[in-house]
C-alpha cells in the first residue's frame, strides 16, 4: 500500500538503535513477501518472524513494533493486553478495512481498547489515481474477490492487494 504506514514506523523506531532501550519489530510468519519493514523510498529495519504474540510477551522489552497486524487472529489481541499489562509500549501497524470492506476483528478489538493514538493513512488508488483509498480490494486471478476468503488471507502471491477508493471498491453484497 502506498500509504506510508511503514515509513511511519520506521521513523519510529530506527532512532531506538541508538539508545539503550530495549526494542523488538515484529511480523506475522504468514507475511512471506517482506523481510523486515520496507518503506518505498527505500529504508528498511529488519523484523522479527512470529508465528504467536505471546513469542514476545518474556522478551522484557520497553517498546514493541508490529507490522501488518491484520495477518493476526483477532485471539491475538489477548496477547496485547498482556504487553500493555507489562508496561510495554506498543506501536501497531497494519491495514484497517479488510476485502469486504469491514474492519480486520483484531483491528476492532484493537480500537476498542482505546489506544493513545490512532494514526489513519490514506493510500492512493491504484485504480484512478485518488489520494482516498480507503479500501483494499483483493483480487484473484485479476478479479476481486468477494467471498470465500479465510479470515486471515495469506500473503503468499495468490492473492494481489489493492488498494482502492470508495468509488472503485467492488463491495461483496453476500454481507
Ligand atoms: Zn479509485
């Protein structure tokens, strides 16, 4: 997506290098098509891989990132609970809407738990150009997808993400 969330975060946390804080990146197992946290202009920060939140949770850090937290099952947000229990700091980041254009579960469960603050990037359509993306349509073999998705989609190249405005969104009406 080119909203500029991994920039964000990586602005973040590329200064935690140089200080004695002790910080951990984090992604989902099932994001195969980064390694680390990439930004489009180039800057990247290495992350670390995990199947489960609760890898992180005996880690004793003060300040934990975690990239594309829609790759989580929404159970996940128990774990996040926990790190905030723990006086951790915990930056997240991800998409909000999925393919049906509802709210990811963990997202919601997310909000509800009314974080500090919530930064909101709109990408820029890949359809018509229009800086309002809000949406993210998944397309199949070039056409969208509109039902019989898993919960969690797997980021493996079968499925293409796009991001779209309100007027290119092809919304399921099975919902
Ligand atoms: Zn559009």
């Amino acid at each position: 997506m080119k909203s500029g969330k991994s920039f964000e975060l990586i602005s973040h946390f590329a200064p935690l290098k140089y200080t004695s804080i002790p910080f951990g990146l984090f992604q989902s197992v099932r994001n195969v098509r980064d390694d680390g946290i990439c930004s489009r202009n180039g800057i990247s920060l290495g992350a670390q891989k995990i199947e489960s939140i609760a890898q992180i949770l005996d880690k004793k850090l003060a300040v934990v990132g975690i990239d594309e937290i829609h790759m989580f099952p929404e159970q996940e947000v128990e774990n996040i609970k926990k790190l905030l229990e723990q006086g951790t700091k915990v930056i997240i980041s991800g998409l909000d809407m999925d393919c049906y254009g509802r709210l990811f579960p963990i997202v919601r469960q997310i909000l509800e738990l009314g974080p500090k603050e919530v930064k909101y990037r709109r990408s820029v359509c890949e359809i018509c150009g229009n800086p309002n993306a809000v949406y993210t349509q998944i397309l199949k073999e070039g056409k969208p997808v509109l039902a019989g998705l898993p919960l969690v989609v797997p980021d493996d190249g079968t499925y293409i993400y796009q991001a779209t405005c309100p007027k290119c969104f092809v919304k399921s009406n099975l919902i």
